[in-house]
C-alpha cells in the first residue's frame, strides 16, 4: 500500500492512504518484502527552485516550506545591479526559509561579480558550483575590472560541502549550466569566466563524489542547475548521487515516475530528479529513507502550489521594509492563465505593450515575452503584483526607427525563436499598435500590419519594407539598446525619451488611468500561419 501526503498541503504532516496513484511514492524491491527497517534512516527535504527573486511568491513559500534539510538548484535572484532591492529581498527569503545549499544559477550572475559576492556574504546559504571556473590570468584582462566588478568569484564557490542532519552527515554538490554565460543579463561582465561541457561536468561531478564517499559520506544529493534532459543523462552516467535537486529548465516534475525522474545509476542504484517550476509559484518536499549502505529504499515527491499559501505578516513587514510599501492599483476583473511556451502569443505581455504605448503616445510598443515573469491575477492588484510581471529594471526608451529595421528584428527573433526548440528563448515579441504573421515551420514572418490610434490597419511590405518610414517606437533599454538577444534599435543617444523608471510604473499608471476592472484579453496580435 502507498501512502502520500497531500498534494497540496506538504506542511500539513498528516498521512492519508492512497492505494491507486503508484507514482506517489518509490519503493526499493527490498525494501518492499521487509515491515521494518531498524538501521534505515528517514530525511525530509525541502527544495526550491528559479523563484527569480519574486518577492510574493517567497513570502508565500516562507509559510509552506518544511524540511529537516532546505536546499535550491538555484537562480533564486534576478536583475542587475540596478536590482539592489530585490537581491536584498532574496537574500532575506533564503536566511528566513534556512536554505543550506544552492546551486550557482545563471541569474545570479545577472549583476556583476563584486555585487553577486556582496550578496554572497549577507546570504546564510552555500553556493556550490563544480564547473564554473576563472579564466588564470583574469586579473591582467584590458578592460576595466572595477567598471565591470570583476573578481575572485571561483574563490568564493565551493564544489561540495558536508552537513549533519538527524546525526547523518550528508554530502552536497553543485553544478552551473553549460549556458550560463549566454543567459545573463551583461555578457561583458563575465569575459573572463567560462562553464566546463557536460562531459567534463560529469568527470567533475563524479570525482567530487567520489571524494565524499572516501570520507564515509553515503548519501549525496546534486543540486543541479544543468537543466532536466542533463540531469537524466548525469543521473546514468555517475553512481553515488541519490538525489537530484534540479533546475534551470523550468519543468514541474510531480510525483515519482519510473523511466522520468527515478533513473539507476552507473551502479543501478536509484537516483531521483525534482525540479518545481519557475518564479516560485511551486516548491516540493521530498521524504526519503535510506537503508544502512546510504541507498534510497523509499521516496516521496510532494510537490505544493504557491498562491494556496498566505503571506505571513511578519514576513510582509519584513519585505516591505526592504521593498517599499505596495500601493494598490486597481482590479483585475479577468485573466487567462499564461502561457507555458514562449511560442505562444502572452495577453499579459501584450497588455503592459499597451500601456507603454499608451503612457509615451507612441505608435508601436513590443517586448520582450522572455521578460514575463509572473502574469495578471483576479481580484485586487498591487504595485508589488505588477513588479513581480516585470522584475528587471530596464527603463522604458522611446525613439524613432525605421519600417526596416522594424521589420528585420521581428525577423530575426523569429528565426532564432524557433532555432531552439529546447527553449524557444528569446520567444516571439509582444506588442501593440502592429499585427504579425508567423510560419513555424519556416522559421519566418508572414506579414505585417501597423494599427493606428483609430484601430485603422496599414500594411508593410515586408519583402521591401521602407527606410524612410519612422515610427515612434517604444521599448525597454534591453532591447532598445542592450543588444544581448537583439539587435539594437537605437543607441541611447538616438533615443527621443529615456524614462527613469520600468515597465512596471507605466503599467499602474495606466491601471489607474483606465479606472476600471480590467479584463486581460489582449490577443489577435500574432497569427500563425502554414
């Protein structure tokens, strides 16, 4: 007979019997034929996951999560240095939830090293990392290492680390992902780190278990921000990790399931795989037994849903004194659920679209649908709710720019979307005042039509579009001028209007302009054809 604990209320210790989901809980065949296991040890562990530094999903974590052991595969911040807020808001969410461990995210080297290690020394928990290393000679590289807030990053990351839990020590190591430094914020920043491939990540894995276990340590967990196909693929090709803590690629890994998340290893020992989503709107608890050998006889996998959890008020005092008091906005009549691919078109994303161009009376607004990190909920909204939809500070940026080069970004992200299926990073634009075609399967824009102030449409000729066409467009700096996953538009210099503030602060400003409830149905802007 299995036994779970409810799916939804992991903090609530009752155990209810449930006969008919066998994917609830792992038996070792061993540990099947015997009633009781006198040298088995039992550890509960609470684990996270790409919470992006979303201020109300931690509190609301804060009040759920359990666990004799709390770890996170990482990314727990986002933003840059402009961020500072939300990094010391993050750093308090990992001391308060008594993270140990966490994997070194690629979001964490969003800001600079010198600002990352600041944070690094206020936060209670260890960032491990095995295959991030420092080029020898960064020290001698040309370029401005004070402006850059470069430093000893490496020495300040541990590979492993040993704790004692319920008198067990239990051993802890960390992977970075091969990507990582093509997915933060300010590649320049970093010129002079690198991530090690996968196959020397799995020699660097396994030779840091194998150190763990020549000190007696029999049960070791990975906290993985490999992403979830490389966690199966290190899961079968090392022997002595019994858990996986994963992250990075997003998924939400329920339960246990034979052949997905529970793989044998080299040495066809069990080895289990979580992973809990993004932004925090989940996180798990795993209830392990292990026999006297250190090898996992029983699993569990409870896997809880954020926004069912309140805001503890001793929390919210907390996070308000470091992130300002919320102000209310307005209502949010109705709201589709977001989308789960960045292929899909994004009402919410489309609706911020609209405030930005409505707050600069532009002609054309497009962002980022990468940028979206939480959505529009029913029921009353907050400045807080709408900061959490667009984290990163980048602020909004005007300018003038041509039919043209409209045309050959929209393009471009096309291409590159659908290039990588894994992701479809950077995700097809969100926008307002334009009307796009989109061919999956070749990869490329259909048509395009500009929609005035009067919903009048005005087609482009995308085969021949116009240099001497202007429109004035309306963008954060990221895309207007960053120029990391696009061209830039338009150099500061060239822009008509940089505001000293984000996407967030237009978007309440156009709530409270509208002055009603608003209903988030903002689609019809991306037709998908072929």
């Amino acid at each position: 007979m299995n036994f779970s604990i409810p799916k939804l209320n992991i903090n609530i210790p009752k155990v209810v019997s449930n006969k008919n989901n066998e994917n609830r809980t792992f038996y070792h065949p061993a540990f099947k034929s015997q009633s009781q296991n006198k040298d088995s040890f039992e550890l509960s562990v609470g684990y996270i996951n790409d919470t992006h530094g979303q201020a109300n999903n931690m509190m609301r974590i804060l009040s759920g999560i359990k666990g004799d052991l709390r770890l996170s595969a990482g990314d727990n911040d986002i933003g840059d240095e402009k961020n500072t807020a939300i990094h010391k808001a993050t750093v308090k969410f990992l001391n308060l939830a008594k993270i140990k461990a966490s994997a070194f995210g690629n979001h964490e080297l969003d800001t600079t090293q010198a600002d990352f290690l600041e944070n690094l020394r206020n936060t209670d928990a260890t960032y491990l990392s095995v295959n991030f290393k420092k080029d020898d000679a960064w020290e001698e590289l040309e370029d401005n290492l004070e402006e850059y807030g470069r430093a000893g990053l490496d020495k300040e990351l541990d590979n492993s680390m040993i704790v004692e839990v319920k008198g067990e020590k239990i051993g802890i190591v960390g992977a970075s992902p091969q990507d990582m430094l093509d997915r933060t914020t300010h590649p320049l920043y970093h010129k002079d780190c690198h991530v090690d491939g996968l196959e020397e990540t799995i020699e660097e894995i396994q030779d840091e278990v194998d150190e763990l276990k020549e000190k007696g340590i029999n049960k070791i967990f990975l906290l993985s921000h490999l992403g979830y196909k490389k966690d199966q693929i290190v899961a079968q090709k090392t022997e002595g990790i019994d858990v996986i803590i994963g992250g990075h690629t997003h998924e939400l890994i329920k339960d246990i399931k034979s052949g997905e998340n529970l793989l044998y290893s080299k040495a066809n020992e069990p080895v289990i795989i979580t992973q809990a989503g993004k932004d925090g709107h989940y996180f798990g608890e795993l209830n392990l037994t292990f026999d006297k050998k250190g090898i996992l006889t029983k699993a569990q996998n409870n896997v809880a849903e954020t926004r069912l959890f309140s805001k503890n008020m001793v929390n919210q005092y907390i996070f308000n004194n470091i992130l300002g008091e919320p102000e209310h906005v307005g209502v949010i009549a109705k709201a589709p659920a977001p989308p789960k691919l960045l292929i899909e078109e994004n009402p919410h994303a489309n609706f911020v679209c609209d405030a930005m161009k409505d707050i600069t009376d532009s002609e054309i607004a497009i962002w980022n649908n990468a940028g979206i990190r939480n959505f529009f909920h029913e029921g009353l909204i907050d400045s807080r709710d709408i900061k959490d939809i667009a984290p990163f500070f980048d602020r909004i940026s005007v300018a003038m720019i041509s039919e043209k080069a409209i045309v050959d970004y929209f393009k471009g992200d096309i291409k590159a979307t659908y290039d990588n299926p894994a992701s479809y990073k950077p995700g097809l634009l969100a926008v307002s005042g334009l009307k796009y075609g989109v061919n999956p399967t070749e990869k490329k824009l259909t048509f395009m039509t500009y929609i005035d102030k009067n919903g009048n449409e005005h087609p482009i000729d995308i085969d021949n579009p116009r240099e001497d066409k202007m429109y004035k467009l309306t963008t954060d700096e990221f895309m207007m001028s960053h120029g990391a996953d696009f061209p830039i538009l338009a150099t500061a210099e060239e822009c008509l209007a940089i505001y000293p503030y984000d996407k967030d602060v237009m978007t309440c400003e156009y709530i409270r302009k509208l002055n009603e409830p608003i209903v988030i149905n903002q689609t019809g802007r991306i037709i998908f054809e072929g």
